[in-house]
C-alpha cells in the first residue's frame, strides 16, 4: 500500500491538486477542481483502497461566495481519511452525482439540497422531502438564514422567556467588579 | 450503487402501500418506513426520517465552543457520551488542549459503561421484537443500573455533560468502583441467562437466521460500519484500528462473524458485551486515583479556537460515529457535522434489505441494523 | 361563553385533493357533556383515573425513560398504566419532549384518532417554551398552542420518579374533573386550526381525523 505522500505524488501527476494540508499521520486534506472531482474520487476508491465514504459535507463560506463540498475517503487497509473538498459557485451550485459510487450517496446529496440548494443532476429522489416538511424559505443551513427571527416569527416565544449573552450577562450582571479583569 | 426499484403500479390492486411509522411499536425511535407490499412480501420500501430534526449542526453555529458542549450529548438519545467525547476530542485538537491521563482512563471507562448500557437497551428490543418480553423488562432493569453509576458519576441519568473539552468535570466518587464492579457482576450473569433462554430459543433461532443478510461485497459500497460489518466477517474496530483514548493499553478481542444475518449480529452484539464488561475491569483496576481530572481551558467566554479543520471518530455502539468540525478563528464554529452511523444503516442498506422479507420480520430486521433516527438527521 | 358548535358549519377539508374530500367526515368534535348525576360523573371519574393507557409513541428524546418506567424497576402499571400501540386504544398522550414541525403533524393525527376521555402530558422543558431548541427553525416552543396539554412534566430529561409523580397527578386532577384539555380543544377548535396549520405548510390531511 503507498503512503498517503507517495499516493499524493502519483495523483498530483494526473490532478489539480491545491491546498494540501496535513492534519493528522492518518487524516489529510486536499483541494480539488470541480470538474475532475468525481473522477478522483473514484481513482481514490478503486485504485488507491479508500473504499469507504465516511461522510459527505458542505462548508459555507459566505464572505467567498462560495461552497466547499467535503468527501471524507477513509482506507481500511492503511487507516488513513483523505478529506477531499471542492469548490463550488454559491449563487449557482451544482456538482456531479456521485451516487453511483456510494449507496448512500443519494441520501446525502438528497440532504445537501434541502439544506443548503445544492442540485446534483441525475442522483434519484433528489427533490424529495428528506428532514423537513412544507418548508417554505430559503434552504436552512445557509449562513445567510437567521434561525432565531425565523423562529420568533413562526413559532413564537413564551412571554416571560429571557435569554441573555452570558459574557454580557456575567459582566455587567453577575461580577462587574470583575469586568476589566476578564476582557481580553 | 444505486438500484432503482421495479415501478409498482398501485391500481392494480395487486400492492398494497403500508406505512410502518412513525407511530408504531415495531420500529426503533421515531421514524417511518413506506413499505410496498404483495401479500405479506415486502416488494419496495422507502425510509422517512426528519421526525427528530432539532437542526444541530445549525444550531452549533451560533453556541460558542462551551454552550455547544450542554447540547451535544442531545443528539443520540440513549448515547449521549460519544457526543461528548467527540465533541471534546476535536475541540481539543483543534486549540491544542490534551486532557490529563487520569481524565482519558475515566472517559474510556464512561464510553464503555454507555456501550453497555446502550446495548442493554437494544438486546431488550430484539427480545420485544421477536416476542420475549421477557427480556425486555430484564435488560432495560439492569440498564438502570448502570443509569444509577452515570447519575453517581455524572449526577444526570441520561444527558451527563460530563466530559468537557479539557478533561471531564468531576473525579469518581468514593467507592465507586466497588459498586460498578457489582454491577458489572450482575450484568454478566444476565447474559449468561440472555443467552440461554433468547439464543438458544429455537422460535429466536428460526426467524433469525438467514434472515437480512449483509454479503461481504455490500460493506463497502453502502458504508457499513460497527457491528452489522464485523458479523460480516471483517475485523474492523475504530477502537483497534486508530486507537484512541486508552483502548490501546487494555487488552480485549475484536469479535467477528461470519453468517451476517440477524442472528449473527445479535451474537456479534453479545460477546461485544461481554468484551466491554473485560475491558471496563481493567480500566477499574489500571486507572489513577490520583492527579487532575481537567486542563484549565481558557477563558471559556472569550474562547477563541485557531483556524483548523479536522475529524475524529468512534466506535460506537452502531458503528463509527465522527465528528466534523471546522473552525475559522472566531468564537464560533464554522461549520461541524456529525457522522452517525445509522444514517447509512437506516437509509441505504434498510431500503435495500427490507426487499423480499414480508412484513412481520420488517421489525426484527430494522432492531437488528441497531438504528438510531437521532443521529441520522440531528 | 360557549360557542355554539353546530352553527359554525361543517369543515371544509381544503388540504385534501377535491376528489378525495367525499372519503373523509366534515363533522366538528363534539364537547363532553358530563353526567347529570354528579356522583355518577365522580364514579366515571374514578374509573377512567385508574385505567390510563398510554399511546406508545416516541415522539422525542423524552420517551427513553419510559422504558424504565414500563418496566420491573419503577412498574407504572400497578398504578393501572399501561402503553397501547394504537391512539384508538389509547387515553393518554405523552408528548416526549420537543416537538419538530414534522412530527406536530402525526402528533395532531393521532391525537384527533384517540377516543375521548383523552389526555395529553407534556415531558420536557421543550414542550412549554422551546428549552434548548428555542432557536431551532424545526421545532415548535409552545406545545400549547396547537394541542390541550393537560399536564407537564419539566425537566430535561424527567426521572421516571418524576414521571410517576405526574402520572399521580394527572390521576388528581381527572378524579376531581379538571382535567379537561378535549373539550378546551372541541371549544376553541378553530384557534387551534390556525395555529396548527401557520406552523404546518404541507396541510394535506382531511381537518379532524377520526
């Protein structure tokens, strides 16, 4: 089994690969372009042993404008995770399908629609209902939807309810007299 | 992967749809399945999740580091501490914390304890699946049991937020030992008892083997991990494999199977029980009684962890839970995300196994996968 | 003052599909009329407070401790408890925990299929004002809003001790006739309608199941 640097040599042959970044001896990370992204991670599991998807993610990097998708690879021989993430334009975000690959591929792409509006062509039942129900509003986990005016507004608070900042709270409430000391 | 089902035409009268949830006592936790059947045959079926859907990982967002440590444990109900834990372990990783030694004994032992006690639970769901309530009641008193030490340890039965970033918050109380050693005791008797009069029975035996089985060449490709994998004859184990905590200073075994059908799993479950029970004797024995229990953190109010992103996992009871988490240098996260192994499991391998079964083993086989709805949509 | 039910018309099951409207009933909840003999009503009383059947339903974290409960330790059914799988058979709602948007749904449904005299007890903190997920765009902070509650039991989670405290409770209160959530329901049907269907944006269910 190569190490994961000499894996990396022979793949940086054939692929764009960017923002290299060693966590771990058994976890790295790595950059991929979107369009030769499915096809590597298909190298990674038919050729190089990381036949296990661990899970798939997305990032949203709003203040960029853009998503970063994570495919988190692992390698049952070497024990090692390669953290694979791509790109993708936040306005218009669409990726290759890689429920060919992965069973449960679809039910994670099936999850990045809803939650963040991503489409993934071609990956079945995409548009169907996954954790949410009649949901009306732009997909939930997008930075730019606020939970707590959403939820002020549709479901309400219990009048006599408070919640505050507790650095607020504990500074200027609870230890005043503390309150320089604390700061930094 | 994908294999689209064979179109079912409803008006024929030929199928029937039948919806298996959420409110119904055959399945685990709330959550549904969307069966088609021919008869009594299982033709398709559909998972539904999303009934528990709290949206953590949005919710984390917005909790600095120390807030989200109270909610983590929330997201797997009856296995609250391999939130913990993990959520402990990435954050410590992330702003270069390492918990005392003392602190990594007293976390292996409250992992395993919750190991046990989780699998209490669900060896009393296989027994109510299958008929035996029996053992239903026997298992779930003795979970209780183990409930009491997490409340003496923790001083909550089910959500401890014990262990913090930096260590966990308490030492063991006096004589605690002695007192889980009894426990532990008691456990072990019972499945001696379990296994003579639930894997020995034959009406168990019959409806359970060849039941769901999970051929070798599935595990990958539908991410199949824990122990529905290793009664699929491989010997993988977070815990051998990327040790972690002190799973490398003990000693127990990796237990295989080879049938990979619902009996075989349940047995894999068992002698996994057996192995924690092993494992917790040694960690009582070996660990320290002496010296901190916690790194000081930094001012947990103003707590700022560097840029970063890394991912840690778990043996779980289920499988290999993970957590995900980036950091951008504020005091939030920027993003984590939660691996739960039933997300696979309940999904994917679920929709494919329940094909061909009809409908009274739906319950057995969906018991026997060991699913969590918590975890899948968090 | 009561509302005259009858003279607010039939239900008009707008989420159904128009072809399928004539499948389900159009008829309003009818209120309990109590007994006109008050030691008859008192007797009835009694007799439903000591044969409480729970609806074995798990709508959220709060329904890991009623295995405990079930079961040889605590033993709820020496005190005449006892969980059923079906709302038809059932007279006791437990509510465990928070309630998501999607669950809220099937919650509504099955309690609209229960057969009076029916009781809803809310586990949890989640129930009465949101708890930890008062910001969470997926669950509702005010169970109240869309179901009678008859009783709640705080705490995150409840101890099984709690909860047989509670059932004790909610044994009081239905001995001494207070506890009276089905009727609050029947009479202020259409607020609860409202409420129920601001939250729920995919109303494709006939308006009162039963």
């Amino acid at each position: 089994m190569a190490t994961p640097t000499a894996l990396l040599d022979e793949l940086g042959k054939r692929y764009t690969l960017s923002e290299i970044h060693i966590q771990r001896d058994d976890l790295l990370f790595l950059k991929v372009t979107k369009p030769q992204a499915v096809r590597f991670l298909k190298d990674l599991r038919d050729d190089a042993g990381y036949t296990h998807l661990t899970f798939m993610t997305n990032i949203d990097y709003i203040e960029d404008g853009r998503f970063t998708l994570t495919y988190m690879l692992h390698n049952y021989d070497t024990h090692h995770e390669i953290g694979v993430h791509v790109d993708l334009d936040r306005d218009n975000a669409e990726m290759d399908s890689i429920h060919n690959l992965w069973a449960q591929g679809r039910t994670y792409q099936c999850e990045l629609r809803e939650m963040y509006g991503i489409r993934f062509p071609g990956s079945p039942g995409l548009d169907d209902d996954f954790c949410l129900e009649g949901w009306d509003q732009i997909p939930p986990m997008r930075k730019e939807f606020d939970i707590v005016a959403f939820s002020e507004e549709r479901f309400g608070n219990r009048p006599g309810r408070g919640s505050t900042d507790p650095r607020e709270h504990m500074g200027t409430v609870m230890y005043p007299e503390h309150r320089d000391g604390t700061e930094h | 992967m994908f294999e689209p089902a064979a179109p079912v035409d409803l008006s024929s009268g030929k199928y029937l749809k039948l919806w298996q949830g959420p409110q119904h006592p055959g399945i685990t936790g709330n959550m549904s399945l969307e069966l088609t059947t021919c008869g009594d045959e299982v033709v398709a079926c559909k998972t539904h999740v999303g009934y528990l859907h709290r949206g953590f990982e949005k919710l984390m967002e917005r909790r600095t580091f120390i807030q989200n440590f109270t909610i983590v444990c929330r997201i797997a109900v009856p296995e609250p501490t391999f939130n913990e834990y993990l959520y402990a372990a990435v954050v410590e990783e992330l702003s270069g914390i390492k918990a005392p030694e003392r602190a990594e004994w007293i976390r292996t032992f409250n992992l395993e304890l919750m190991r046990l006690g989780s699998y209490l639970m669900w060896l009393g769901g296989v027994g109510a699946a299958f008929g035996q309530s029996t053992i239903y009641q026997w298992t779930v008193t003795h979970r209780d049991y183990i409930l009491d030490l997490f409340e003496e340890m923790t001083g909550a039965r089910v959500y401890h937020m014990y262990i913090v970033p930096g260590g966990v918050r308490g030492r063991l109380p006096e004589g605690f030992e002695d007192r889980a050693r009894k426990v532990l005791d008691g456990v072990e008797r019972l499945l001696m008892d379990v296994e003579k009069i639930l894997f020995n029975n034959v009406v168990f035996k019959t409806r359970t083997k060849g039941l769901g089985v999970i051929t070798k060449d599935m595990v990958d490709p539908y991410g199949i991990t824990g122990p529905n994998q290793r009664a699929a004859g491989f010997a993988r184990d977070v815990r051998r494999d990327s040790p972690y905590l002190m799973y490398d200073e003990v000693e127990w075994d990796v237990i295989t199977g080879t049938a990979s059908d619902t009996y075989e799993r349940a047995w894999v479950r068992l002698q996994e029980m057996h192995q924690g029970i092993r494992i917790m004797r040694q960690v009582l024995d070996r660990m320290p009684t002496g010296g901190p229990f916690q790194t000081p953190l930094p001012n947990v109010l103003h707590w700022e962890v560097p840029k970063g992103e890394t991912y840690i996992k778990a043996e779980c009871t289920r499988g290999e839970y993970g957590y995900y988490l980036v950091t951008d240098g504020s005091q939030y996260v920027r993003r984590v995300h939660v691996r739960g192994p039933s997300y696979t499991h309940a999904i994917a391998l679920m929709e494919k196994m329940a094909v061909g079964t009809n409908i009274a083993d739906i319950a057995g086989l969906m018991v026997s996968l060991h699913t969590y709805p918590p975890e899948i949509e968090r | 003052m009561k509302p005259n039910q009858s003279a607010l018309g039939p239900l008009m099951n707008e989420g159904l599909p128009p072809e399928d409207r004539d499948l389900f009933s159009n008829a309003r909840p009818v209120l309990y009329e109590p007994y006109p003999v008050e030691v008859v009503e008192k007797f009835v009383n009694w007799v439903r407070a000591n044969s409480l059947w729970l609806l074995a339903f798990g709508t959220g974290c709060g329904a890991v401790e009623i295995n405990p409960l079930m079961t040889a330790r605590y033993d709820a059914y020496r005190m005449g408890v006892q969980t059923r799988p079906t709302p038809r058979q059932a007279s006791v709602f437990l509510i465990g925990g928070y309630a998501s948007v999607k669950t809220l749904k099937r919650i509504i449904r099955s309690y609209e299929q229960m057969q009076g005299p029916k009781f809803v007890v809310c586990l949890g903190i989640c129930p009465i004002n949101g708890g930890m997920y008062w910001d969470s765009y997926n669950t509702v902070n005010q169970f109240d809003l869309y179901l009678p509650v008859d009783l709640y039991i705080t705490g995150c989670m409840p101890r099984p001790e709690v909860l047989m405290a509670g059932v004790l409770e909610l044994k009081k209160k239905i001995m001494e006739g207070r506890a009276d959530g089905a009727n609050r329901y029947v009479e202020n049907f259409d607020w609860y309608k409202a409420n129920q269907k601001r939250v729920i944006k995919n109303w494709n269910m006939p308006d009162y199941n039963w």
